[in-house]
C-alpha cells in the first residue's frame, strides 16, 4: 500500500506555479501602490485649490468693501493663509459701464500646485 501512494497523483503547487502566482500578487500590490500615491497627491491639490479659493475669496472681499477703487492694470501681491504663502494676481479693467470694474483674481501657492480664479464687479466709485 504504501507505494501506491508513491505513484500515485500527487496534489499540491508545483515551483513554477507558485512563482507566477507570487507574481501576479506582486504587479497588483504595486498597481494598488501607485493608485495610492495617486490618490494621495490629488487630495493634496485638492486641499491647495480649495485654500486658495478662499484666499481669492477674502481678497474679493478687501477689494469690494475699500471705499477706494483699485486702480485700472495689473498688480501682483503675496499673502500668507493657513500658513502658506501665496501669489494673488489681479487684473482691473473697466467695463462698457464706466461705473463698473471688473477685477480678475487669480491666486497660486508660492510652492506647490493647485490655483483658483475669480472674477467679481464693482463701483468704479
């Protein structure tokens, strides 16, 4: 009986079995990896757009509640929120309605990527 058992069908993986299915395992570990780091890097864009609309939000609002109209071209300043820096072009141009500007505002973190963009009216007066 016991060598019936020797020349018998055998069960079990052979060598090269297991070593393509440790590969298989291996490329989708590192696919699963990549979509990870992926992932990780959009958050962090998202997070930078997002603060800078709110910083392209808080200088629509200086610009809308000066008394004094900006004046007409364009100009570039550096601000500091949420503990970065960050570049706020604006653009004033008049519009067919002498007493209306407009005012493009564009904002971008000094490091790092991610901006947004806004555009409001206001007296020219």
């Amino acid at each position: 009986m016991a060598s019936d058992r020797a020349n018998g069908p055998q069960s079990g993986f052979t060598l090269l079995e297991m070593l393509v299915a440790l590969s298989v395992i291996s490329i989708a570990a590192l696919t699963l990896l990549r979509l990870d780091a992926f992932a990780v890097r959009t958050a962090g864009d998202l997070d930078e757009s997002t603060i800078a609309g709110i910083v392209a939000q808080n200088r629509a609002v200086e610009l809308w509640t000066d008394a004094a109209p900006p004046t007409i071209g364009n100009s570039a300043i550096g601000v500091e929120n949420a503990g970065r820096k960050w570049r706020v072009e604006q653009r004033v141009a008049q519009t067919a309605d002498d007493s209306l500007l407009r005012i493009d505002l564009i904002v971008r973190p000094e490091s790092g990527r991610g901006q947004a963009a806004l555009t409001i009216i206001r007296p020219s007066r």
